[in-house]
C-alpha cells in the first residue's frame, strides 16, 4: 500500500493503523502527487491512499495520464470533509472510492476487507 498525503504525521498515523490493525503493509509514502506517482513506479502498490488536496488543481489530463499509467492500482481518495456531491464527483472523474479522513480509521477496515480480495 502507498500513502499520499501532504501531512507527514497523518502518513505516520496511517501507516501505524495500517500495520498494527489491518496488517497491511505500506511500501512507501509521498508528500506530493510526482512523489507518490515515482513510489508507485517502483513499489508497484496493490493500493493507495491519495489525499484529495495532492489532485485538486491538476489538470484532468495530467490525473487522467496518472490514472492511465496504473491500471491495476486500487486508489483510495481520501477526503478532508464528506459529502454526497464530492463522492460523486470523484466517483464520476476518476472511477475512485473515497473514505473520510477523520474516519480514516473506520473507513479503511471495511474498505480493505472489501479491496483485499481483489488485490490478492
């Protein structure tokens, strides 16, 4: 799994739940969209966790080349606030799931139990 977020302790406390709880384990981590795009390259991830404010303002061609590059990637958009709209829209643009971060912690066993049989 790749984690992708501006916040080095939110990656930090992710990847603690991640491991301790989930045991999932997590092949790298990014501070920026190029950063988690170069991890991605090289730890081929099964899934990421990509924090909604690295994609917010790229062009949709740049997130569509991004998307294209890695077929096979399960990604997680995370998202600072819920809502219906958001969900959709991300759903809409990218085909993405989505979890809260302030539920990150909920959100993500029922997401990873859902997702591990396909990244097996």
């Amino acid at each position: 799994m790749l984690i992708a977020d501006r916040s080095p302790h939110f990656r930090e406390t992710l990847r603690r739940v991640l491991a301790d709880y989930l045991q999932c384990v997590v092949v790298g981590e990014a501070g920026t969209l190029a950063e988690a795009v170069r991890l991605a390259r090289s730890s081929h991830p099964a899934v990421a966790l990509l924090d909604v404010d690295l994609v917010i303002g790229q062009p949709p061609t740049t997130l569509r080349r991004v998307a294209d590059s890695f077929p096979d990637l399960q990604v997680l958009v995370m998202l600072n606030e819920d809502s219906v709209d958001y969900r959709r829209a991300v759903a809409e643009r990218w085909g993405y799931a989505c979890i809260v971060k302030d539920e990150a912690e909920n959100e993500l066993a029922r997401v990873i139990s859902a997702i591990r049989p396909v990244a097996a």
